[in-house]
C-alpha cells in the first residue's frame, strides 16, 4: 500500500486510535507534511523525540516546524528550561539573592527566640475562649502557664534501701500527685447556656436569587452541625433555612435533628409540612414511620413503612423498621392474650351444720392480683376467650392454663403435664368435688360447663362476664341434639383454654357421629378440624395431622384444616409439607398474614437445607378450583363500609383541591411579579374552578384583565368579589379602573369615593378621582364626535291618554317614545337597542328584538355586555311574549345563550327572584307539546341554567 492510501485511509476515518502504536510508515517527511490531526502529530513527535525508532533530528525539527504552522500552542512545542545555578547567573545578581538569603534567616532566628521567651497566649491573658463544638467549658489563661509553675527545683530524694521500700505505700503517693494535678490545673468555668442563634433571618432587602443562597448556605451549616452530632445547632440553622425559603430538604432534615433529640411532636410537624408540599415523599414517611414507633402508634407507623417499600423494596432500613415492628406488635398480641386471672385456691372449712355430721372441704376460688404468688410459684394465666381455635400461628406449647388437672384413663391425656408445676398440688379430694349437669366433667370447680340443678342447658364462661352465658343446645348443623350440645361444651372449654377437655367433648362427638350413622360431612370436617386445634395447643402434632388429614377427605380445600396441618409440619421440622400447605393456604385466601410471613420463613430454611434447587425437591402444590378461592367471592362492602369510603375520598379530594388551589394561586402570583398576566390569568381561572367564593382571587384575576386592558371582564370579576366582600377595597379601586377603561366615567367616580371612605389615605385614589373628575367634566361639556347622536321624539300626553307611536323607519320599533333598531348589524347596536328596551323596562320591544335577532348570533352580541340584569331581562322577555308565539324560537335562544362567553360567572351572581323566573320559564316550556323538541331535551337545556 502506497504512502497517499495510508494517509487517505487515516484521513478519511472518522476516529483515530491515540492510544495504539504509531506505524512505521507515518514517520515520514511526506506523511507528516499531509496531516493535518494536530494530536497524533504531537504523538509523532513524542515517537521521534524517545529515539524507540531511532534518532533522526532533521526530521523531528521538521515536525516540530509543521505543528507549529498548525497549532502554535501546542504543549508539544514546550521545552524545559534549565535550573539557574551561580554559573547561569551574573555576579551581581547571585550576590543580591544571597544576600537576601542571609537577611531572611536572620529574621527568622530573631522571631524564634522571641516566640521561645513569650507565652502564646499573651494577648488573651484574663479572656475566654470560645467553646469547642458541643462543649461549654471555657479554660481560662494565666500568664505563667502549668509547666513554668511546675519547673520549681524540688530536693533530690535520698536512696532507699529495701526497708523503705517495704514501707512505701503507693496509693499516698497517687494520691497526692492527684491532689498537686487538681491544684496546679485551674478549674474549668462551666457556661450552661447554648450560644444563641436567631432562627428568622431578615430577607426583605433580598432578591429571590439572594434568598435561595443565603438557604442554601443556613441548610449546609444545619448539616455540618448535624454531622457533628450538635443537633440543637442543626435545628437552629434549619430554622433560619425554612425561614428564607420553605423547602422540602430544610424540612427533612430538621425532621432528622428533632428525631435525634427526641423532640417527637416537632419531628412529626415537620414530616406532615414535607408531605403537605410534596405526598409521595419517601423520607417523609420513613421518618414518620419512626415517629410513630416511638409514640406507640405501630399501625400508623406500620402503613408508612409499607408505602416506602411498595416505592423501594431494596430499602434496608425501612425492612427493618418494620420487621421491629412487627415483633413489637405480636409480643403487645401474645401479652393480651396471655393476660388472665389467677386464682387462688383455698380449703375452707364450713361452719353450718351438715346433715350427716361430716365437714366436708370445697375449694373456693378467689381473684389474685398478677404480683401474687400462687401457690409459692409464678404461674402462667388462663388463656381467656380465644375464638381463633388455633388460627393464629404460633408455635406448639402445652396446656399452660395454669389450673388443677385430674388424672383421667384417656389416651389422649397420658403423656401431658401441666407447666406450672406438679399437677399433685392442687388435687381436689374425690369427696369433695361437684359433679356437672352433663355429667362429663370430672374438675371441681374450676369446670367450665358447669349446669346448675335446674338443667337449663345454659353456662357461664369461666374468665368471662357473668352476665354473659352460652346456650349449649344451640343447633349445630345436622347435628342432632346430644352432638350438637357435646360441641357447644367443645368450644366453650377451648375459649377457656381448657384444651384437654375440649378434646374430650368433641371426641364423645365424633364417636357419637360415628354410631349414629348420620350423613353430614361438613359437621364430621368441623369436629375434626376442632380437636385438631386442640392437639396443636397441647402439642400432639402427629394427632393433629392425622385429624386434619381427615378434615380434608371430607372438605378438600378446608381452609382452618389446612392452616393447622401446615403449623404440625413445621412444629415436626417437616418443612416441605408445611411449605406446600402453606402456598395452598393462600391459593384459597391470600389474605391470610400467617401463611405468608411462615412461607417466607420456611423458604429461607429449606434454602439453607437444601441449597438453591430446593424447590425441585417440593411435593407437588395442589391446584385449588376456582370455586373454593375465597377472594375470588368477596362479599359486596357493607353500606358503613362503602360511607366510610366515601368520606375518606371526599378528605383526600379535599386535601388534594385545597394543596392545589395554593400551589395555582403562588404561581398566578409569581406571574404577576413577572408581568405574565396572560399567564397569571389562566392560573387564577383554574383556582376559581376549585373555589369559586374565593374573593381575592377575583380581585387577582380583574388585576389581569385590567392589565391585558379587558376593562368588561375586570368589571364583572369586581362585581362578583364585591357579591362576596361587599366592603372590599381592592375590588372597588380595580372597578374604578374597570369603568375608567370602558369610559364610564361616572361610575369611576362613584367607586373610588368609596375607597377613599373606607381609607383617605389611599394617593393613588386621589390623584385617580381627579383625573376621572376632569374627565367627566370634558365629557359632559363636549359631545362625543364618534357616536352619531340619534333624533328622539318627545310628545307631551296626558296620565289617560294613549301614546301614538311615530316610527323613524320601517326597522324602529317606539315603546314608550323610545325608538329601538330591530334589525341590528352589530354587538354595539344590540347593545344599544337592548339597554334602550331595558331601561324602559318594554319587554315587548326586547321580545321583538329577540325575535328579528338570529338565535347563533345571540351569543357574539352579548359577549360584551353580558350580566345578571342583562339575562333575566332577556327571560322576562321569552317568557312573557314569545313563549306562546313561538316555543321553538324560546328553545333555540335558550340553547344559543348559555354559550356566550363568561355565562357560567354571570349565572352564579343571579339573585333568587331571577332564578325563580327562570325555573318557571323553563317548567312552562318543557309542558308545551312540540315536534321539534322533546321534555327530555328541554330538561337538559334546565341542567345548564339552573
């Protein structure tokens, strides 16, 4: 390849390697006199210069020469200067820097020695220093510092021989160089105030760039306080940053510092201001997730914490906030359930007399108080009413109900003991105990079932309220009686957290089940799901799997079944069953809290047992049918339920309308600061679409319009401000201006006296009332030269005589010897014959008006002139004569008007009578039979009026 096609290829590529090796060929007198690549000619150069290809010094000053053609900077073309040295130099000018040399260390040495005879300190000799960060210890100065004052010549110590030295005790010797420490040490003064800061700072002077930095610079002082662990500090300038400027930042962060000093209220404070200003802030919530744990609000804290993760899964901190959390709230669970009564067992001897002469011992129970020792020995409480009959998971434990247990020659009960001790204890005397109603227990009394003499079939729970009972013969499915009160009895002993004879009780139902051949296996599920609960409670894990096993041969998919053989499993370490129990648990209820946190538990086991192909050594997870899906059949919310709902949106909505009513209304405001009135406006036109009885942002909007010069719509924006706050100021200085803009300048005059009423001291009004007042005169002294004035004829008549009627022209209509155009060309002539007929009060002419008057052009002539007065005019003048003439007439202008421009303000100033005269047209017109229009069509039009 030639030297030109090296150089085209290296020229035309779009990129060059600077890193790579320069060829061989492009160190060449040709190549480096055709590039033109300024860079790898310095790497060229760079090549030449290092001699790897050899020396060559005519070809490196010809590089050199052409780099420099092309960029004469280049830091290739630097050369390094020599090191000056005496030789380099002349002898006057090396005799002049050693000189200066010599002066130099001189000086020098004269300092040193002066800084050795002076104290450091000599210039704050009886002052303070300031304190260190975090301190407020002030050491004061003395002019003779510690070591002068210990440099005292002391005597030398004599030798001593051994005796001595047996005799030397070395604590009076530490202590007294201790007592010389605290003598010579001068003690430190203790100032218990904080140096006080401001925390508003003064901005009025300041430009919004200015304010921003200052922020800024008061939040970065805040951080360096925080990062020094100074939270009192980093609160301070916290509060000087939110003072200049509110930010979310400033806010999180003084959130923090309260947090760290345990100020709770204030750190709640600030985090709600964070999510006032921005909703979805993830700090925010995390910190009031904090906040709320330590006040004890863990369901609060607990949806904070959820909202963070469902943003951020990977967030380790809020993983741990929650799984805290959640132990603290199953250890306030497990305390509650715990919590019971202890009794106290005594024998008594009756007094009265017996029958058969015998004194017989009864154990009477009385209530303890929980620091009571029972029996010599803390005891655990009774279980009282639980109705989850197992649901709850937790781990596998003995009866634990802490009262008397007689021996029994069922199976069942042989390998149970009670916990709290030897059962022996608190043995009843055969003689001595009561027998029940039913006849199945065999406790004194601490029986839960207890009947009385009468047989009423009815019990009190044992921990309960008296004046709660249980009726034991409530039907029970198919069950027939007997059965059904041996379950009763079943489930109140459970509540109790008498496991064991639950268990009976519902051993004698499934043995009675069994004999009496019934066909209900539901009710066979039911018992055997129950006494598994109970097997679980007191440990039996193997009976409880056989049990729910034999649930679910009745009920496939039995939810409680399932839940309770999932807990033996794992309780027997058999977590791949309990794994598969559990992800079919929740195919039937996602909703179940349980199965998912054990799921998640017993997946980390079976990883660290198995390895990562765990899952490959699974039993096979049923598919449950869609009948048995429980969350697939969610029962429809109840009606409270759907209220509350409704009322929460409703809270929200408003929350949300009102943080963003404010946000429009600040940024309509910074437009005006900027002179965007056109965008100001739109701002201020959405905040009235959310509260339309806001005065000031009416009075804000008419600014606008008077700025864009829109005199018409700044009047009607002042007239419904003045609706609101009839002795508005603004409102009336900005309808003066309105009136002045639109050359009326009467009414101008009117409204700024009564500014200047409510506040002489206005100027502006003043100077403005002067103007108007030489305006007004000019006016009235001068025809206008633009309006053409218009003949009016006047006839004198008697109170009883008729008027005749002269018209100009065929176009004229005279009511009241006012003549009216009825075919106007343009708004201002409708206008004119409109104002004409209205301040006559002739409706008939304002109906012959409407009715010469196109229906589509109805909307551009009012757009102007459009008000209150204006449309119930109008309405009179349909209702009373057109209505009857032409109904379809009435029902097109009705349809016509409403899109006139600011109709829906105009419509919210009608007064009542007004809105009464239009329900009332609108009632007539919809009873008038019509092909042309329906009722229905004219009940739509009424929606948009009334």
């Amino acid at each position: 390849m030639s030297e030109d096609a090296v150089f085209s290829l290296q020229s035309h590529s779009t990129t060059v390697d600077y890193r790579g090796k320069v060829p061989v060929e492009h160190l060449d007198y040709d190549y480096i006199e055709k590039c033109k690549d300024v860079r790898y000619l310095e790497k060229i150069l760079r090549i030449l210069r290092s001699g790897e290809e050899g020396i060559y010094p005519h070809l490196i000053k010809f590089c050199e020469s052409h780099l420099e053609k092309l960029d004469p900077k280049s830091r290739a073309l630097r050369k390094a200067m020599p090191v000056a040295t005496a030789a380099s130099l002349s002898k006057d000018e090396w005799s002049q820097i050693a000189d200066e040399l010599k002066r130099w260390q001189e000086e020098t040495k004269k300092t040193e020695t002066t800084l050795k005879h002076q104290s450091v300190f000599d210039d704050l000799v009886k002052e303070n220093m300031p304190p260190v960060r975090g301190s407020n210890c002030f050491v004061p100065l003395s002019q003779k510092t510690v070591l002068q004052e210990r440099k005292k010549p002391s005597k030398c110590a004599l030798p001593r021989d051994y005796r001595e030295w047996d005799k030397f005790d070395v604590e009076k010797e530490c202590q007294k160089i201790e007592e010389d420490v605290e003598k010579t040490d001068p003690p430190a003064i203790i100032n218990s105030g904080h140096p006080k800061i401001k925390t508003q700072v003064d901005t009025s002077l300041l430009s919004q760039q200015e304010k921003l930095f200052l922020a800024n610079r008061e939040k970065d002082k805040g951080n360096e306080a925080f990062r020094a662990k100074d939270y009192e500090e980093a609160v301070t300038y916290y509060s000087r940053s939110l003072s200049i400027i509110t930010t979310v930042a400033a806010y999180n962060n003084r959130a923090q510092a309260e947090i760290k000093l345990e100020h709770w209220h204030n750190a709640l404070k600030d985090c709600l201001s964070v999510l006032e200003l921005e909703p979805g802030n993830l700090k925010a919530l995390l910190r009031r997730a904090v906040v709320y744990n330590h006040m004890g609000n863990f369901h609060m804290a607990t949806e904070d914490l959820r909202t963070v993760l469902r943003e951020e899964p990977q967030n380790t901190a809020a993983t741990q906030l929650l799984s805290q959390i959640e132990k603290k709230t199953e250890e306030c669970q497990q305390e509650k359930q715990c919590k019971g009564k202890k009794i106290l067992i005594q024998e008594i001897e009756e007094a009265d007399n017996q029958t058969d002469g015998d004194n017989k011992a009864h154990k009477t129970a009385c209530l303890v108080q929980p620091s009571q020792p029972v029996g010599g020995e803390e005891r655990s409480a009774t279980p009282v009413e639980r109705g989850d009959m197992g649901n709850a998971h937790k781990k596998p434990h003995g009866r634990g109900d802490g009262g008397p247990h007689a021996e029994s020659n069922n199976s069942h009960h042989e390998h149970r003991r009670n916990r709290g001790g030897s059962s022996d204890k608190y043995k009843v005397p055969h003689d001595s105990k009561e027998k029940v109603a039913n006849g199945s227990s065999k406790r004194g009394s601490t029986a839960s079932v207890q009947g009385d003499q009468s047989g009423s079939g009815k019990a009190t729970p044992v921990g309960g309220n008296a004046g709660e009972t249980v009726n034991l013969d409530a039907p029970c499915g198919a069950l027939p009686p007997p059965l059904a009160r041996l379950k009763n009895e079943g489930n109140l002993l459970f509540k109790n957290g008498q496991f064991a004879d639950a268990l009976e009780k519902y051993s004698q139902a499934i043995q009675g089940y069994t004999d009496s051949g019934i066909d209900s296996p539901e009710d066979l599920c039911i018992l055997y799901s129950n006494r598994a609960a109970c097997y679980l409670k007191d440990g039996n894990s193997q009976d409880c799997i056989q049990d729910c096993t034999s649930a679910l041969e009745l009920q496939p998919f039995s939810l409680k079944p399932l839940l309770r053989r999932a807990m033996a499993y794992e309780s027997l370490e058999r977590y791949r069953k309990a794994y598969v129990d559990y992800k079919t648990v929740l195919q039937i209820d996602v909703s179940v809290q349980a199965a998912h946190d054990s799921v998640n538990r017993i997946t980390r086991l079976l990883i660290e047992q198995d390895g990562p192909e765990w899952r490959e050594k699974l039993p096979e997870i049923p598919l449950v049918p869609l009948s048995a899906q429980q969350h697939r059949r969610e029962e429809p919310p109840s009606a409270e339920i759907l209220q509350a709902r409704a009322e929460k949106a409703a809270r929200d909505a408003e929350r949300k309308a009102e943080v963003r009513f404010s946000a429009l209304k600040q940024e309509g405001n910074d437009f005006v600061k900027k002179s965007q009135y056109q965008d100001a406006l739109e701002k201020y036109t959405e905040c009235l679409k959310l509260k339309p009885e806001e005065c000031a942002i009416y009075t804000n909007r008419a600014l606008c319009y008077l700025k864009l010069e829109r005199f018409a719509e700044a009047k009607q924006d002042c007239d419904a401000a003045l609706k609101l706050e009839p002795t508005n100021k603004k409102a009336f200085y900005r309808r003066a201006m309105a009136n002045k803009g639109l050359k009326d300048y009467l009414a101008c005059s009117s409204d700024l006296q009564e500014v200047l009423q409510q506040d002489p001291n206005v100027q502006e009004a003043e100077k403005e009332l002067e103007e108007v007042t030489k305006l007004l005169r000019q006016s009235l002294a001068s025809p206008s030269p633009n309006k053409p004035r218009k003949t009016v004829p006047i006839t004198e008549v008697e109170d009883d005589e008729n008027v005749t009627a002269v018209p100009n022209s065929k176009n004229s209509c005279k009511g009241e010897d006012i003549s009216i155009n009825l075919q106007p060309t343009s708004a201002y002539e409708f206008g004119q014959s409109l104002n004409a007929a209205r301040s006559s009060g002739n409706t008939v002419a304002c109906a012959e008006l409407l009715a010469s008057t196109a229906p589509e052009m109805l909307p551009q002539f009012l757009s102007t002139q459009l008000d209150g007065h204006t449309i119930s005019f109008i309405m009179q003048a349909l209702h009373s004569h057109l209505l009857e003439k032409d109904p379809y007439l009435v029902y097109q202008h009705l349809n016509h008007l409403h899109t006139a421009d600011r109709f829906s303000v105009v419509l919210m100033l009608l007064e009542k009578d007004e809105r009464h005269h239009m329900t009332q047209l609108f009632e007539h017109l919809s009873a008038v039979q019509s092909t042309q229009f329906t009722k229905n069509d004219v009940q739509n039009l009424a929606n948009k009026y009334i």
